[in-house]
C-alpha cells in the first residue's frame, strides 16, 4: 500500500483547525487537518470531504459518551463482545437466540433475562456483551456481583440512604446481578432484595447470572415469603438462557486466532 503524500498546513488551515478544537470539534478538526496534509484532497468530491469530517466528529463523541456509559456500568468485562464463539457447537448455545437477545428490545419491553449453567461456561461474559449490545444504544446498565448488591443495601441502610439507593436501582434499564445465590439470604436480606426486584418490576429488566439451577432458587432465602415474592418478579415471563457447554475459562476468542 501506497503511503499518502503528506503537505504542510497554511498558517490559515492551521488556524481554522485551532478554531474548530477551541470549540470543542476535535474530531472535526483532526479529519480537516488530515483533508489539508493531502495533496490529493482537490481530487475528492467536496461533499465527500464534509461527510468525511462531520462523521469524524460524530464518531469521537459517540465513542467518548459510550465510554462513560461502559464506564458507569461497572461491568465485569467491559471489552466483551458477541464473537464467532458463540456459534461453536461445543458451547451448546441457542445462537439466535441470542442474536435476537443483542437487539435489546426485551430491554425495552422491561422483559427479564435468566442466565444459569456451570461454572466457567461464559455466564458472565455474555452477560457483559448483551449489556454492552444495549450500552452502544445508550441504555442504562449496572453490574453488581450479588453479595456487592446485597452489601451496597446493608450500608446505605446505615448512612441512612436507603430510599436514593432503591430509587438509583430502579433508574437503570438494565440492571445485572451475577452469582445470584452466592450469597447468605437471612431475613433483612432477602427484604432488601425483594425492594430491589419490586422497585423494576414490571417495567425495567433484570439479568440474573446463577450456576444454581432455577428450581432451586427458592431454598436461598431464609423466608419462603420473600422468596416467593421476588422470584414471582424476576422469573414471570422471564427469557431463559442455558450455559453448560466447554469451560471458557481460558477461552481466547476465535476471531483473535483467525487474525493472529
């Protein structure tokens, strides 16, 4: 490949790049700048060079705003991604499913989704990929590991918080709760997760990640009422996912081994 012929900026281009990063255009004005260094840019159609700028500029602030978004969101695996990986035989994956799952519109129907299956399965990366799919849409997701949730609850209790912390819970359109059942459930506690799982119901999802199998959910709290109360919110009309393919623990993506 041919390297592009590189001219130097006027001292006017170089000032009008100034101008457009002193109003916060810094994607604008590096693509303009790139446009000025080429001496083939009078070969370009002009409305191809403002598509090409106006696009740097919406491609740096969509970027940046879907950072902030994965950053808020806490997740376990920021970087993750639905790969080819999905489709291998030996993960026993519903594959369309979980395409259609990435489009996100359960998300917008306040639908629940369960994720179970044995350990090292890829519960949680595809949990952090599906929220992902729904972050680059600029939904609002948090991640908790449920003993972080369970913990969260018991100190704002005691700085007196507990009703923001409740109200910030329901707020997310998506909130994920991983190692559900990981945790000790006494009577405080399982009261404090029914406020959460009430406080979204029926119109804000939850993504539960368990190794614990459904049915035996109802035994991880101390007080069957509550028990019943809170899995009648999470799992009715809930979507259903089961992991119990070939361990990913050290799993290296297949798209990185085909490009490697």
């Amino acid at each position: 490949m041919s390297k592009r012929s590189v001219k130097a900026l006027s001292i006017e281009e170089y000032e009008l790049c100034n101008k457009l990063k002193s109003m916060r255009f810094s994607g604008m004005a590096a693509e303009l700048e790139r446009v000025f260094e080429d001496s083939n840019s009078d070969l370009v159609p002009f409305k191809d060079k403002i598509q090409r700028i106006v696009d740097a500029e919406w491609d740096l602030r969509y970027t940046k705003k879907l950072n902030r978004f994965i950053k808020k969101a806490a997740l376990k695996y920021p970087s993750a991604d639905l790969d080819d990986s999905i489709y291998d035989p030996a993960r026993q994956l519903d594959a369309g499913v979980i395409e259609t799952l990435a489009q996100s519109d359960w998300i917008e129907q306040g639908k629940n989704l369960v994720i179970t299956g044995k350990t090292s399965s890829g519960k949680s990366y595809l949990a952090s990929a599906l929220a992902i799919c729904a972050l680059k849409q600029f939904k609002t997701v948090r991640y908790y590991r449920a003993n972080g949730l369970i913990n969260e609850l018991a100190k704002a209790e005691k700085l007196g918080e507990y009703p923001e912390t409740i109200s910030r819970m329901s707020s997310y359109d998506l909130l994920i709760v991983d190692d559900f059942g990981l945790m000790n459930l006494d009577l405080n506690k399982c009261r404090n997760l029914f406020e959460v799982f009430d406080c979204r119901d029926p119109y804000k999802s939850i993504l539960l990640v368990s190794q614990i199998p459904v049915n035996a959910w109802y035994d991880i709290f101390s007080d069957h009422t509550y028990a019943e109360a809170s899995l009648a919110r999470v799992l009715n009309e809930s979507y259903r996912l089961e992991m119990n393919g070939k361990n990913m623990r050290n799993f290296e993506p297949i798209n990185k081994r085909k490009n490697g």
